[in-house]
C-alpha cells in the first residue's frame, strides 16, 4: 500500500489520498489527544448511546422513530405518518435542507466532524479498537508494510473480526428503525427459513459498513458525500470554519535565531492527524476537511511545546484571520433565517392542527338519486374512508342533522384499526321538499376522543 507524501505541494491537482498514477494512498492518521478530541468523544459516546439505545424505547407500545419504507409505515418523535401526510413530510425536508444550509454558511462543517454518523463511527470506533489492537499510525504502517508473520495474521485477524461484529451491531440497529423492534425481534427469535429476507438484509447491511469503515473510509467523505460537495457553494468568508492563522504562521519553518520566522514550525503534526490526510495550511477552502479538529488538538499541543500561545489552527472566520473582524449577520443569513422561520411555522400549525385521522365521502359516480312515491323519500348514495391515522384503534360515529337520514348499506364503520382505512356506503334521505334544492349536506363525523370533523357534500333531487 503506498504512503502518503506530506512533502507534496501540488495539492490543487489530485485527491491527497491519491497518487499521480491514481493508486489510493492509505491514511495513517495520527493518534490524537487534547481538549476538542476529548469534547468530541463525550459527545459521540452520547450520541452513539441514543443511536443504539433508542430503537429499544417504545411509548405506549410505539417506537419512537420508526423508517418503514417497505410497509410505508414511519414515525417521528412518536408521531406516525403516512402517505397520506406526504405535503407534511415534504415540507419537513424542505425546512430541514434551509437548516443544513443556513447552518453552514454560518458554522461550516460542524455537523460532519461532531455529529456525522460516518465520522462517530469510523473516528470513534472503528479507529480506536485499530489504534488498540495495531498501535498508533506508525505501528500500523510498519505492520502494514511487513511480512505475513503469526503477530500480523493474529492483529489483523483481531481487528476484522471486532470490524465485523461492530458492523453487524451497526447493520442490526438501523434495521431495527426500519422494520421495528417486534418484527426485528422475529427475525432472530425465529426460524430462520421464515425470514430470508430479513437475514439477507443484515447481512448485506453487515457487509456494507464493514468494507465502508475496514476500506473505504475517508472517501465517503471526499468522494460520496453529497453534503460535502455542497460546500463550496455553501461556505462565504464569514463561515465559522477550521481555519489556519497564515498571517500569524507564515514564513513557515523551523526555529531559528538569525531568520525572522511565522509561528508554524512546519512539524507536519497537524497533516499527520487528518483523517482525510489533508494540510490545513493549505487554506480552508478545501472540500477534504471534514472539521473533524484534530488539527486543531494536534497544533495546540505543538504551540504548548514551543511556548507560543494556542489557536494558530482554530475555529474561526477567514475575515476573521485577515482582518479580526467577527461574524456578521450577513443579507445571505437574514434569508435563509426569514424562509426557514416561515417555513418551520408552517409546518409547525400543520403539526398542531393535523388530526388523526383523515376521512373522503364522495358521491357514488354514476349515479344521481332515487325516489320512492310511496314513501316520497329521495335517497342520494355516498361512499366515505376513513384513515385512522393513530397508533390505537379509534372510534368513529357519523351523523347527519335533521330532517336528513343517514343508513348505511352494508357495514357500518365504526371502529377503525391504527393504520387501516375503513371504507363504507350509506344514503342520505330526505322526503321531498325536506331539504333546500342545492343547500349543501354537512356529514359530521366524531371520533372516540370527541374530536369533530365535517364533511360537505351535495344532495341532489328532482326538480320542484
Ligand atoms: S502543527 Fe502547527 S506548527 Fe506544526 S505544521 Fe501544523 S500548523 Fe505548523
Ligand atoms: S484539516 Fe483538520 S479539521 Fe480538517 S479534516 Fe483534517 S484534521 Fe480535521
């Protein structure tokens, strides 16, 4: 496996990881300590806690997020949705991708190097149980890079197994937020042969992550990643980033008496922590860096060696390094802010206002009315749904207001199962000259909880 070269300066012409002939180069990041790493692992330990933790919450017998793409059954903080709140779901996306964007032109790529699932897993667990079992970046180059001995067989025999258990624990929780707890369950309790699919899906899960953090890695990152190439159109010069303080780093080089030099001593320290493998001294603007701050630690650590104050590699603007001037509210941010807040209240009255269930009463095509000259009752024909759009079973009772009368034909709907659609037929009578020739019929319907709904719809009769 080739090396990646620190020495090399023309990094506009090809991936870091990557050689001119376009062999890959592989990454050694590192090992790395220091407040920010150590902020970062706290908040990662936490995060990795609800991510596998939550799946195995239900309230009132419901989890709390649940992704059934399969059964389009999903969940949201405990709130079911389905198809039929699509407008709901769009419009969440839509407020969501404003969020991403207005967050980054003002914080850069916090989420990626705090809070990214790819990031927490491969830097604080795939990279660490490698740092335990190989040693630290130059150990594993040399393990790498040496013979196929009993030590390397066992270390690296070790490691890919951890790798693959991790992975089929990472595999099995997201399957659990798509399929649930009960039916995940089902899949391991069971006999295996009833549930081919499923294995089949956790295994091709356990695959994927396995090769993405065992080979793949920072190229997520750099190549897949559609956020990350958003970037460049995303980030202004006002964007909060990981920056390096070339007015006060440059002339780079190492300490010297006779010549006047920057405070970079030009260690490499901090190329040699980057899990992406690229020089931060190179400018801020390059789409590889992930503001994972290891180079931030890695820097810090260097200055407090060399008695220089801190933060030569630091969060900060690029106007902020040229011209110490602070983060201004920018026309750009005054946008993003003015439709993301439009947009999160719209959603938000949607949210509130939204009832449980959903209901449709046509008339039934074809047909217009019928009359009974012994009776003179004039009977129009309907067919109403009702989605229950509850976790429970809900019951329901419709009703009209005098002098008009509803009987179902067929089934009643009455009660309506959680997810189920319930479909009935009734008429609406009235004798003649009842009811207003082209008054419009209100058809209420309540639910078990006393919640009211009211449908229009038009009743037609023979001319008076
Ligand atoms: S760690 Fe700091 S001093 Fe060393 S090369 Fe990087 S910026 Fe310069
Ligand atoms: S340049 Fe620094 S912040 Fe960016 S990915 Fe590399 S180590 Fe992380």
């Amino acid at each position: 496996m080739s090396q990646i070269n620190l020495d090399n300066d023309d990094f506009r012409n090809h991936l870091y990881n990557q050689a001119k002939d376009g062999k890959r180069l592989w990454i050694y990041p590192g090992r790395i300590i220091g407040q920010l790493y150590t902020l970062r692992t706290y908040i990662s330990y936490l995060l990795l806690t609800l991510l596998f933790g939550l799946p195995w919450v239900e309230i009132n017998g419901q989890p709390i997020f649940l992704f059934n793409i399969l059964e389009r059954k999903f969940i949201f903080w405990t709130v079911p949705f389905f198809p039929q709140d699509f407008h709901l779901v769009a419009l969440g996306l839509v407020s969501f991708l404003i969020f991403i964007s207005l967050f980054t032109v003002l914080f850069g790529r916090i989420w990626c190097g705090w809070a990214c699932p790819q990031t927490i897993f491969m830097e604080m667990l795939f990279r660490k149980i490698e740092y335990w079992i190989e040693g630290d970046d130059k150990a594993q180059r040399r393990l790498n890079e040496g013979p196929w001995n009993n030590k390397k067989i066992i270390k690296k025999g070790f490691k890919h197994t951890l790798f693959l258990i991790l992975s089929f624990a990472i595999s099995n929780t997201f399957l659990m937020y798509i399929i649930g707890k009960a039916d995940w369950l089902k899949i391991i309790n069971e006999n295996p042969a009833d549930h081919i699919k499923g294995l089949a899906a956790m295994l091709i899960f356990t695959g994927v992550f396995y090769f993405v953090f065992a080979r793949f890695r920072e190229l997520v990152c750099i190549v897949v990643c559609p956020y990350g190439r958003l970037q460049g159109v995303l980030l202004d010069n006002n964007s909060i980033l990981v920056q390096y303080d070339h007015k006060r780093g440059e002339p780079r080089g190492k300490i010297s008496s006779t010549v006047e030099k920057g405070d970079c001593i030009d260690c490499h320290w901090c190329v040699r922590v980057c899990p992406t493998g690229i020089d931060i001294r190179n400018g801020s603007n390059q789409l590889e860096c992930i503001g994972c701050t290891s180079c931030i630690d890695a820097c810090d650590e260097v200055m407090e060696k060399i008695h220089k104050p801190k933060g030569l590699i630091r969060y900060d603007s690029f106007n902020g390094v040229n011209s110490r001037t602070k983060l201004k509210f920018t026309k750009r941010i005054a946008a993003y802010t003015s439709v993301l807040i439009l947009i999160i209240s719209v959603l938000a009255f949607m949210l509130l206002t939204r009832r449980n269930w959903e209901s449709t009463l046509l008339r039934t095509p074809g047909m217009t009315y019928q009359y009974d000259e012994k009776t003179h009752l004039v009977s129009n024909l309907y067919q109403l749904r009702i989605l229950n759009k509850s976790m429970k079973s809900q019951g329901f009772q419709v009703s009209l207001e005098a002098p008009l009368r509803l009987v179902w034909v067929g089934n009643q709907i009455e009660q309506v199962q959680p997810g189920h659609m319930a479909k009935g037929e009734f008429f609406i009578q009235a004798r003649t000259r009842a009811w207003k020739q082209g008054e419009k019929v209100h058809v209420k319907i309540i639910n078990s909880a006393g919640k009211e709904e009211s449908l229009k719809t038009s009743f037609i009769q023979p001319d008076e």
